[in-house]
C-alpha cells in the first residue's frame, strides 16, 4: 500500500535493489522499490517493520557531529536555509520560537539563536511532543528516514502556531540521475522514501500545511559528493494555495530509468574488476574481504553471490563496533583493531581489501596510514563521486 495516498496500484521498479545484511541486524535484506500508480509516490517496500526501523535508529545510526571543513559544509547549508525562510518573511527570525525537528546534531540550534531567534528547542522523531507552540519547525533530511512520514507531518502541525512556517527538505528523486553516485546508493536500507516537489507538496497538504515556495537545489555532503535536493517551505493554513511551482528536473519517469541504467551498468563494472583481481591473486595465497560495510557493500555482495557462486571471502570488516561479531555467510565481522590484528597475524599471505563504500576514500587514506605491507587496497569502481 501506498504510505503518500493508501492506493494499492504499486509498480515494482527493480528487484536488484535486495541486498545482504548481517546476523542480528533490525532491517531486513527483501528490499523491493515501489512507484505509485496513483500519486507518482516512490517508496522501499520490505517486510522491515516500524519497530525494527526504531531499533535501527537506537542502535545503528551513525549521523554524528562533524568537524573541520565537514562543520564548515553544513553552517553554509543552515545559513541557506535561513536565508530562505528571510525571503519570504525578513522579519520572521528576530524573537521567534523555532524547533529544529529531528536533526541528531546541535548546529541549526546554535545558528539559529545567533540570528535573533528567542528560543530554538530540537526534537528527534518519535520523542515526546512538547508543550510549546512554534513559529517555525525546520526539518532537513528526516522524511526520507521515516516509515510513518504522516503521523510525523502530523505532529509538526500541532506544534506550529496558526500562520506557522514548517521547512522541510528532502533528497529529490528528479536529481537522482543527474547527481548520480554509484549503482542504487540512493536506494539504501535508511531512505525508505523518494519524494518530488510534487509528491512532497501533497504530503504537507495532506496535514493542512500548504506550499508557498518550492526549491530544487543540492546539499553538499563532503568535497566529493552532492545529493539533489527539493526544500518546500510550508505554512500552517486552512487556506490551500495552488502549487504552481515549474520543475527544472527531468520527469520522474525518465529519471528513474536513466537512473537505474546507470547502476546496473555500475554494478557490472564492479562485478569485472573483483572477478579480475581475483584472478590476478589466484597463484598467490590472499585472504579476500570487504572493509566498510553498509548498503553499497551489502547490494555488492548479493549481487556477487548470484553473478559467481563460488566467490570467496575470508574475512569482513568496519569501524564501525556496532557490526563487530555479526556475521556475514557465517563469517565474524572484525573491528578495526581486529582487522589491523589480523592482516599483522597473516604476514605470509597477501590480504586484499575491497572496498565498495559512498566514502570509500576515507577508508582507503585510513587503510594507508598503517603501512601494512601486505595488505593490497582495492577501491572497487566506480568512484561513488557525483558523475553525469
């Protein structure tokens, strides 16, 4: 069933999009992506359940604070933000009660007083509604995430003073194909909804908050990396405006198809450059693996298992601990003071290191400070840098 307009007339786009995920992970590995006959509305469809996805986010979500020119990235997208809501009203900011709705990290809280704001309270979803009203909620990001996007608008709703401003930005998919990044990174196991300008604007008119201006930009998420993105920014009104908004994207569509052309034609180099190196190393005694693991890796490896039955892999690794000792075909994920443990242990043998990840420099440059002599990196392409 739809979660935009409750209609049952759902297309599967493209089964490749299931994947492997370890023992004892929250989300299940039957994902399917669905497009509505009815609204246009784009959504993961699993046997993944509301109270799974709230053990995911408890457990394993990794948004956190970030630094250095990653800081600098996301005070200039707050400050865009700002600047959007001053253009429909300049005065709006000075003194006004604002919440900044399911951000994780502290930063538009902190931007926001030193813009004039009185008070700028934060709240995560599912987090108990507080008894304040507001004159703006700012939510960036968050609707992708959320199963129950409308019980969720809902409450947003109730919070916001009559007249209230709500802002919510959301990746786009009419950019997917522009933006594109790497085979189906965009369809991943956290971004559970796909919305448009258009799909996004029923979805707040659904909870009585009604478009007023509509954007279609970008967000930078490091040096490397855009995502497409579509901001609405809505008021709390009986009144209902009509959307007039012109898209400068490609139709929905059009995009999809080009989108999914692009990542199974990804995934297909992907698959050649593993087989090759496997063959390179087959006189030499290696240990294969995968060090980074989540949606791209996971996809990878479903699709490895099916293309080559007999693909071997000896170990998997992450920093990341949350993933230490879960398992992957009943092999142990090993932390990184594991993994660096176990490639000094196997001096003799040569251990190649795949990596099939959206911040696969990062690990690669990680990987290199330690100076393994006999661990062979192998950045598996494409480069998961945005691309036409």
């Amino acid at each position: 069933m739809c979660r935009l307009c409750g209609s049952t007339q759902n297309l599967c786009i493209d089964e490749i999009s299931s994947l492997v995920v370890p023992s004892k992970y929250p989300l299940k590995e039957d994902l399917k992506v669905t497009l509505c006959n009815s609204c246009g509305f784009v959504g993961n469809l699993s046997s993944s359940t509301l109270s799974d996805y709230k053990k995911y986010y408890t457990d394993f979500n990794k948004h956190h604070v970030r630094d250095g020119y990653l800081e600098k990235l996301d005070k200039d997208y707050f400050n865009k933000i700002f600047n959007i809501i001053k253009s429909y009203d300049h005065k709006i900011i000075k003194g006004a009660t604002i919440l900044d709705f399911g951000s994780g990290a502290k930063l538009l809280s902190q931007i926001a007083r030193s813009k004039g704001a009185e008070i700028c309270d934060s709240l995560d979803v599912g987090q108990r509604i507080t008894c304040r009203k507001y004159d703006i909620v700012i939510t960036t990001h968050t609707f992708e995430h959320i199963l129950n996007f409308n019980k969720e608008l809902s409450r947003i709703e109730a919070m916001l003073k009559e007249d209230g401003l709500c802002l919510v930005a959301v990746p786009d998919l009419r950019g997917y194909s522009k933006y594109y990044y790497g085979p189906f990174n965009c369809f991943d196991l956290e971004h559970v909804n796909h919305f448009d300008f258009e799909t996004l604007s029923l979805a707040l008119e659904k909870n009585h908050l009604a478009p007023q201006k509509v954007f279609e930009s970008h967000r930078l998420v490091n040096e490397a990396l855009a995502y497409p993105e579509v901001l609405i920014l809505a008021k709390k009104t009986k009144t209902q405006i009509k959307n007039l908004h012109k898209t400068i994207r490609e139709p929905r569509k059009a995009v999809l198809s080009a989108y999914i052309q692009k990542s199974k034609q990804d995934l297909k180099r992907s698959l050649k450059f593993v087989a090759n190196k496997y063959k390179i190393f087959e006189g030499e005694t290696a240990l294969y693996g995968i060090y980074g693991l989540s949606s791209s890796a996971f996809r990878f490896l479903k699709i490895a298992k099916k293309e080559f039955g007999n693909i071997r892999f000896d170990w998997f690794a992450d920093s990341d601990d949350r993933l230490n000792k879960k398992r992957i075909f009943e092999i142990s994920i090993l932390n990184k003071k594991e993994f660096l443990k176990y490639a000094k242990t196997n001096q003799s043998k040569t251990v190649i290191a795949f990596i099939v990840a959206v911040n696969a420099h990062r690990i690669v440059q990680m990987l290199k400070k330690y100076k393994l002599n006999n661990l062979k990196i192998m950045q598996v392409p494409p480069s998961c840098r945005n691309r036409l």
